[in-house]
C-alpha cells in the first residue's frame, strides 16, 4: 500500500484521468477525496470506492473559485486531518484559431487551468506544513506543456505555465520536503478528447478519422492512445515519491510523442 492513510485531493476526479487516478490511489491505501464541480457525479465515484472497500469523500469544487476551494479544503481537514497529495487535474479544452479565439473563452481556459492550480496549491501548502509530513502535489500537464498545436493557443499557454509555477512550488517547498511535479500526457481517449476530434475536422476540414490518425496519433511511435490507466500509473509514481530527488520535474507520458 504505496499511499496507506494519505489524504489525496484529486480535483476533476468525477471522471476521465481524474476519476482513475482516484481509483488507484484508493486501491493503494489512500484516503481519496473526488473534488468536482459536479457534486452527483462526484458522490457517485466516492461511492464506487467504498463499495470496492476504499475509502472516498466527495466536495464540491469549483477551482476558480477562491471561497469554494478554501471552503472544501477545509472541509478535508475536519474530515480526514489533513492534506499529503493533490492532483491538480480539472481542466476543460475550448478550440479557436488566435484571431478568432473570443477573450472570455481565452479567460476562461487560463482560470480553469492556471488560477484552479494556483488556488488549490495555496489552500493546501499551508495544511502541509503545518503536519510536518511533507507532501506531493501534481499538476495534469500535457505534452502541450512542452509543444504546440494549431488552434490551442490558450490551452497550450496554460499548459507552459504549469512548469512554470510546479518548479517554484517546488524550490518554496523543499524546505518542507513538498514535492511538485507535472505530468504530461499525450492524448488519453476522454469526453474531453472525445469532444475535440469532430471540432477539430470542422475546424481544419479534414475528416474525424484523419484527426486521430494524422493530428493527434501523428507523432507516436505505434499510434496509440495514452490510456487513463498509464496517467493514474505515473500519479501514484508522483504521490508515493517521498524523496525531494523527484521535484520539480515534468514526465511525458505519450506514446513517444515529444521525447525530452
């Protein structure tokens, strides 16, 4: 049991990525905690991690709002005791050449994606301290994180700024043995992916099996999907690293797709 008695926030854990890497955590000991702004969805995960004999709550969340993840931290703490891992993960994907991209989908993107991981790395610093434990906190990259692609100009620069901000969590926290990291998957076959390919072959006039062959699987060694189950894999790598050897780093998880 790698994550036994941790107390893991996972954040957009009511499905895709985030809901499989609850899973495992739970799987391994953790004390899982399904944060969504989808409190049903969420509650329903949590209770598939009980009835698998796991241990799982779930809050409400709406990582761009400050008082709503304040509010479920602490939430956490009365309950659990304590925070040792967070996933920063929730994200949404929103698709526009630059001069059409309308600034409040611009906005709305780097909140979800930057603000939410700063919020939520601010309400759970302190509660690491505080338990002199140490603790682990991940951020959901992307190979964006490290390339470009047409039509993604907001999520590929929210995606740069989470190295950016993981590499000074980790510089403040080791003191603190808190640990950051990235990681950045390739394409994992989700809702949100799902949603992507018929946007994408409107967008670029090119049919949805080309999107997938010649856009998003183009670059991989064997073209192939990432799978949720490859991600929760590297999470747990992350979460049950206790050494500050492993700060401050971005592993890509992509099917050969950018090799560093």
């Amino acid at each position: 049991m790698k994550l036994q008695d941790k107390v893991c926030i996972v954040t957009g854990a009511a499905s895709g990525i985030g809901k499989e890497i609850a899973h495992t955590y739970a799987r391994e000991g953790g004390k899982v905690v399904i944060a969504d702004m989808n409190l049903a969805a969420a509650q329903a995960v949590a209770d598939e991690i009980a009835k698998a004999g796991g241990t799982a709550m779930a809050v409400a969340m709406d990582v761009t709002s400050e008082e709503q993840v304040n509010a479920a931290v602490a939430a956490v703490v009365a309950a659990y005791g304590g925070v040792d891992v967070l996933v920063s993960n929730a994200g949404i994907q929103i698709v526009h050449p630059v001069e059409d991209f309308p600034f409040a989908d611009w906005k709305k993107m780097l909140a979800i994606h930057l603000d939410g991981a700063f919020l939520t790395t601010k309400a759970c610093v302190p509660h690491m301290k505080a338990a002199g434990k140490g603790g682990s906190i991940i951020y959901m990259g992307s190979v964006h994180s490290k390339e470009a692609s047409v039509l993604k100009s907001a999520y590929v620069t929210a995606k740069h700024g989470l190295i950016g901000l993981c590499k000074t969590v980790a510089k403040e926290g080791g003191p603190f043995r808190i640990r950051a990291n990235v990681i950045c998957p390739g394409f994992v076959r989700t809702p949100l992916v799902e949603k992507q390919i018929p946007e994408q072959a409107a967008a670029l006039g090119i049919s949805e099996d080309d999107v997938v062959k010649k856009v998003m699987l183009k670059e991989t060694v064997d073209g192939e999907f990432t799978t949720v189950q490859d991600v929760a894999e590297v999470a747990l790598l992350f979460a049950g690293f206790e050494s500050n050897a492993l700060t401050g780093q971005s592993l890509v998880v992509s099917h050969g797709w950018f090799m560093q």
